[in-house]
C-alpha cells in the first residue's frame, strides 16, 4: 500500500501480501477522496481542498498494511465492541456476569485485545446520486472479548459531493448486551503532521466534561467546563490550555476527556465541535447522534513512523470521537449502553469540510 499513489481513480485494489486486505478510493465532484480498508475499516487517507483549492491528506496513517496490523493506536479505525474504557473486567447483563479482557488487569479498553480495529471486514461499494461509499460488514461471535450475543454490524462510510464524510453504524444482537462504537481518526487539517495541532481552533458544544481517575476512566462526576482549560464553549485554540496546571490535563499529558453534548441520549443529530486551521482555512464540523464527544490530543504519539516517511510525535493529530460516555454500565445516570436481543442500534456522525 503505497499511500504516495493514492490518488489514484476511485475504485478498489488488493494489496499483495496483506492477507486479502483491500483498498478502496471513494472521491466526490469537487475532486474530495477517501481512501479507506477493509482492515478494521479504516480510513487510511482524506484528500481535501484547502482555501486555495489545493488538497492535502488531512489524516494521519501508516505507509504499509503492516503497519496497521501492528497499529497500537487506532489509527483511522472503527473501535468497538465498546469504545473507550470500562473498569473492572466483569459487567452484569440481565444478572449475568461476562468477563472482559482488561489492559493492565484494570479496565476494560477498546474492545479487547483483538477489537473491531483488527478484524477483516467484508466491503461491498455503491454509488448513489450526490454521494457513494462503502458499507463494512462484520459478525462478531457470540462471547467475542467477553461480549454477549452474535452481533451483526454495518458500518456505512458515504462521501457526499457536499463534502460531507458521514459515518454510520447498524448492529443487532441475538442476546442482550453492551455496544459503543466510534470512528478514531486522527486529523490534522493542516495537511502536516510533522507539526502539531496546537494551533487549530477548536469549539465543542458541550458546558460538561467527564473527570477520570489515574487510570483514565470516568468516575461518574459531570464536571461544569467553565473557568477550566476543559471550557470549548467558545473557539480557541487546542494548544492555548494544553500546558495547563490542571490535574486533569496532567493525568493524560493533555485532552483526553468526554464531552457532554446531552445527558439524556435523545437520537438526533446535533452540532458537537468545530474546528478551524488558519493557516489553510480549512474548517471541519461535527454532527452526531451520540451523546458525547471524545476529544483526544494525540497525546501518548512518540516516534510512531507514518505515512510519507513522516515520523508522528505528541499532538501531531487529533481525535473527535463520537460515542457514549465510556464507563457507561458503572453508572446509571450515564445514557445506556446496553442493546436489547433483537433491537436495532443505530448511530451517526457526519464530519463536514469547507473552508473560510
């Protein structure tokens, strides 16, 4: 996979010695491509016009579908059964415990030792007036991780002539269980992550955030942003509080904390953030069904070797990950997690692009 002929006609292609990993090119009217996997569906590239009208790749990524195997970091995949973190490694379920695979014998992280993020997804394309894409299926089996229930998932990417990336998941599940997904794409909108992001203003539409404890997951306090660093009310830039003497941002080596969009999940799609680069003009707003926002700073990157023999560091991207609080089945008073047998899940998020 050589990512400096990727753009290339939209279409597929195999990549030799990749296990049947596959490569797909979805590009729009105005010349927007998303260059995506059926590899932990991610979403490898987005080429997008800055103010001038010349695109650049505005998302962090490897070089090599090695490299994705090995990924520690999520890079541009869908993370699920449960994204982020619950802790403890057992939840009850209709009182049934399931043991979850825990990362340090602590919590529960991103879907397991084996998630969402490595597994092969069957692709299918389509093409539809005003936008196309692709829609990633996978059937996770019965105690996968530790999860109940055989779920079938769809996750659906569309790329709209409007500029528009909308990400859309659809799950059942023969047993009762727990679900939370998200897409964890590094931006840089920029086009340059040999810097970082520090200087791109940010807007979150949230007045709450989720403290966590030391090992990063939230103790249930929803915490008012304002007079914080957390405070996103109004744009700024990432970096203006970063270096904050704040605990918080201490225990993390930076943002990487939910935002609280609603505390009630009420199913809409509602604006969650926005952001701004000057430099390129580019813009990129958020809408979402779910009912917070992760803001992750790229915090814990260190002389990771990415795309176009760029090596990333601390914050040379950063996370907008829509989902449920995490930690959710700790605490009732956090919008549920737990599908039913035999219901529907449903969830989206559109990230918008254009510039000023």
């Amino acid at each position: 996979m050589d990512v400096n002929s990727i753009n290339q006609p939209a279409g597929s292609r195999e990549i030799p010695g990749a296990g049947g990993m596959r490569v797909y090119t979805i590009e729009n009217i105005q010349g927007t491509k998303l260059v995506v996997s059926d590899f932990g569906a991610a979403a490898i590239s987005l080429f997008v016009a800055d103010r001038t009208g010349k695109k650049e790749d505005v998302l962090l990524g490897y070089q090599t579908p090695e490299e994705y195997l090995q990924d520690e970091f999520y890079m541009g995949t869908v993370v699920g059964r449960y994204a982020n973190r619950i802790s403890g490694d057992t939840v009850v379920i209709e009182n049934n415990p399931y043991k979850l695979f825990t990362k340090d014998g602590t919590y529960h992280h991103h879907g397991g030792k084996v998630g969402f993020n490595k597994k092969q997804f069957g692709a299918c394309e389509f093409h539809q007036v005003g936008k196309s894409g692709i829609v990633f299926t996978y059937t996770s089996p019965h105690l996968e991780e530790g999860f109940p229930g055989e779920l079938k998932l769809e996750v659906i990417y569309t790329l709209g002539d409007d500029n528009s990336w909308t990400v859309e998941y659809k799950a059942i599940s023969d047993k009762t269980t727990i679900i939370n997904l998200t897409q964890h794409a590094y931006f840089n909108l920029a086009g340059d992550p040999a810097n970082a992001i520090d200087a791109h203003e940010l807007q979150i539409n949230a007045e709450q955030f989720l403290p966590v404890n030391d090992t990063q997951v939230p103790t249930g306090i929803l915490a008012d942003v304002k007079g914080t660093p957390f405070d996103f009310t109004s744009s700024k830039p990432i970096g203006k509080d970063i270096h904050a003497d704040d605990a918080q941002l201490k225990l993390s080596n930076g943002y990487d904390h939910s935002f609280v969009l609603e505390t009630t999940h009420s199913d809409q799609l509602k604006k969650a953030a926005a952001v701004y680069e000057p430099t390129t003009g580019r813009v990129m707003e958020v809408f979402t069904t779910e009912p917070s926002v992760h803001l992750y700073t790229g915090n814990f990157l260190k002389d990771v070797q990415g795309k176009n023999k760029v090596v990333y560091q601390p914050r040379a991207g950063f996370c907008l990950e829509t989902q449920h609080f995490p930690n959710a089945p700790r605490h009732d008073h956090f919008p549920s997690t737990v599908l039913k047998a035999g219901e529907k899940f449903y969830s989206k998020t559109v990230f918008n692009f254009s510039t000023r």
